[in-house]
C-alpha cells in the first residue's frame, strides 16, 4: 500500500510539473474574443472590422475597407481597399506575403480572390512580399477586385507550417452595401 501511495504521488507530481507544457512549435495562446468553432483541420476564429485577430505568427486587425474607384477594372466587379494592420508577435523575422492573406465572396467553390497587386505600388500598399521584423507593426492596403453584386464577405488567413501543414484559420466577416 505504501508502493501505491508513493507511485500515486509522483504519478500527481508529473501531471502538475506538465500541466500547461507544450510539445511542438504550435503553440497558439490565442487570446481572440472572438468566435471559433473547432474541426480535425484546426480551429477556425472569426471576427469583424476593429478586432484583433491573433495567430501563432503575428496579431491582425482589418482596420477598414471602402470600395475604391482608383484603378481600371473589369465591368461587373468592384475594387476593395482593405485596411490591415499586421504585429509580428513570433520573436524571430517572418517572411509576409500578399498571398498570405485572400478575400471569399460567396459560397462557391470558386467565389474567393487574393489581393492585386497595383502597378504603381505606394509605401502604403502590401506588397508581393517583405520581412516583418520581430515586434514590428505595419499597416499596408490589400486591392481585391470582387463582382460588384456581391455584399457579404470573409478576410481569411490559414496558419501554414514549415512542415507543409495547416493550423487555424482565422476570418473577419464584413458586409458592403
């Protein structure tokens, strides 16, 4: 009995000394407010406009997005200037990409697009890719050209891995009028 009572103790003792440890680089200590809804491919987080949206990379905030009339597009669609503010939280320097980052539409399979690129880029306008500094904050203008009867919409990022898996995905559902 006292073998029992002494194994027992240690076998609490580990469980204690383990409690909150993590085992892999994925650690996500999400602190979003917002909505999730979990799955076998992750959990998925939404938000709206204003609210910090927080990965295991970096923290983003859809600050605004207005239709804009500066560029030429196709008849039938509409250019959205999309706001976002990105703060790499990760500690190391994050490669950042346009891509990482695309706009759905509707409920089809095909009803998404990813940011345009601009022909002549401005400071403020994302660009195709930069390094984001541990720490940094940046805010840069994200172009989608979207069909101009549409009105609801998700700004979706998916953590992806360095060893080609997906994490969480996180969403900021907007509408336009």
């Amino acid at each position: 009995m006292k073998k029992f009572l002494v194994l027992m103790l240690a076998l609490a003792l580990t469980v204690m000394c383990l409690t909150g440890c993590s085992f892999g680089s994925r650690t996500n200590t999400n602190t979003n407010t917002n909505t999730s809804t979990e799955s076998s491919e992750g959990k998925t987080y939404t938000g709206t406009i204003g609210k910090t949206m927080s990965n295991v990379f970096f923290d983003f905030v859809v600050q605004s997005v207005i239709v804009s009339d500066e560029f030429t597009i196709a008849e039938g669609n509409m250019m959205l200037d999309v706001t976002v503010k990105i703060t790499n939280t990760f500690g190391d320097e994050l490669p950042m990409f346009n891509g990482d980052f695309y706009l759905t539409y509707g409920p089809g399979e095909d009803d998404y697009t990813f940011g345009s690129i601009p022909e002549e880029l401005y400071d403020t306008d994302m660009p195709e890719s930069y390094q984001l500094p541990a720490g940094e904050t940046v805010t840069y203008h994200m172009f989608f050209e979207v069909p101009a009867d549409a009105t609801d919409f998700s700004f979706i990022y998916i953590e992806y891995f360095a060893d080609d898996t997906f994490g969480d995905t996180y969403m900021v559902n907007f509408t336009i009028q």
